[in-house]
C-alpha cells in the first residue's frame, strides 16, 4: 500500500514539486472553494485591472458547491465539480499564484500546460462521496460574493482531506500522458 503524503496549505513551491501524478495526500489547512461563477467573476476582475477579494498566492481551490450544514455541521455535503467546467478560467488563476485545484475529471491541454509553467498541482478527488468529504471539514465560512449562494467563496478549514494527485508540475497524469482537449 502506498504512503499517504500529508501537506498542508497554503503550498510551497517546494511542495509543489515534491508531489507526483498518482500520489495520495491528506490535505490540512485552508482551501478555497469556486465553481463556475465565481471562477468567470475573478477573471473579470483579473481582466479589467482590478483587486481579487481574496490572495491566491499558494491556494488550493476546491470546486465545490456545498449544500447546507446540518446542526452540529461545519458543513453539508461536499462532493467535487467537474474540473474541465473551470478549463476556461483555470489558466489566469495560476498565474496569479494559485498553486491546487481539486475536482473530478480530466483537464484540457492548456490547463496541464499552465500546471507545469506556473508550477501547480491538480488533484483528483472521489465524486459521489461528498457527505464523507465533508467529514475531513472542520470550518466554512463565505469571504466573497456571497450572492452567489452555493457558488460563493468559502474559507474551508480541512483536516487530512483525501485526495490523489491527478496532474503534477512535471507534467504527469494519472489518466495516461496523452495531452487531449476535452
């Protein structure tokens, strides 16, 4: 069986070239959520010259659109969004320094390329799991465009939150070496 990596955020470039296509992490610290509509509203705000609400300076972003927590919850179910959804939005946000993503799926072409000249990571995690997810979540709170309901940005608070590394900075995959747009 192989050794489950511990990281914690926010990531090191150091830490980012440590990690290999296929590798397991548990993931602690803070992530960031975002799907669609949030992902479209920083890259208008990147666009027109403007101040992001929040520093992805060595950020994971997690694309997720909880459901409400139960009593006693930090939070509801929290399974992954396909990640070709954020394909579009994905290359400016790690140039500005974001360093993860997590979802389910492949990535395009220009994603992987951006992973490896930008030195990110994607991760992969278990779709259809989101109320097991959940549990490694100890804290959420919305930090921007909270009119986007499900959608806004939260502040995740995790604690070993399972998850393989999918696409790496080397430009491996766990999903074969063949660069095909999705």
């Amino acid at each position: 069986m192989a050794e489950i990596k511990k990281i914690t955020t926010p990531l090191s470039l150091s830490d980012v070239c440590s990690l290999r296509a296929g590798d397991e992490v548990a993931i602690s610290g803070v992530l960031l959520t975002g799907r669609d509509q949030a992902h479209k509203r920083l890259c208008d705000l990147i666009a027109a010259g403007e101040e992001l609400p929040v520093d992805l300076e060595g950020q994971v972003i997690y694309f997720v659109g909880p459901t409400p927590a139960s009593e006693g919850r930090a939070i509801g179910s929290a399974g992954p969004t396909t990640s070709s959804r954020m394909d579009a939005f994905s290359d400016a946000l790690v140039e500005r320094g974001l360093k993860g993503m997590i979802g389910k799926g492949y990535r395009c072409d220009n994603v992987r390329q951006s992973l490896v000249k930008f030195r990110a990571v994607h991760f992969a995690t278990i779709g259809g799991a989101g109320a097991l997810l959940s549990k490694h979540i100890v804290k959420s709170e919305i930090i921007a465009f909270a009119d986007l309901g499900t959608e806004a940005i939260r502040r995740l608070e995790v604690v070993d939150f399972p998850a393989i590394v999918a696409y790496d900075c080397h430009g491996g995959s766990v999903y074969g070496n063949a660069i095909t747009n999705y």
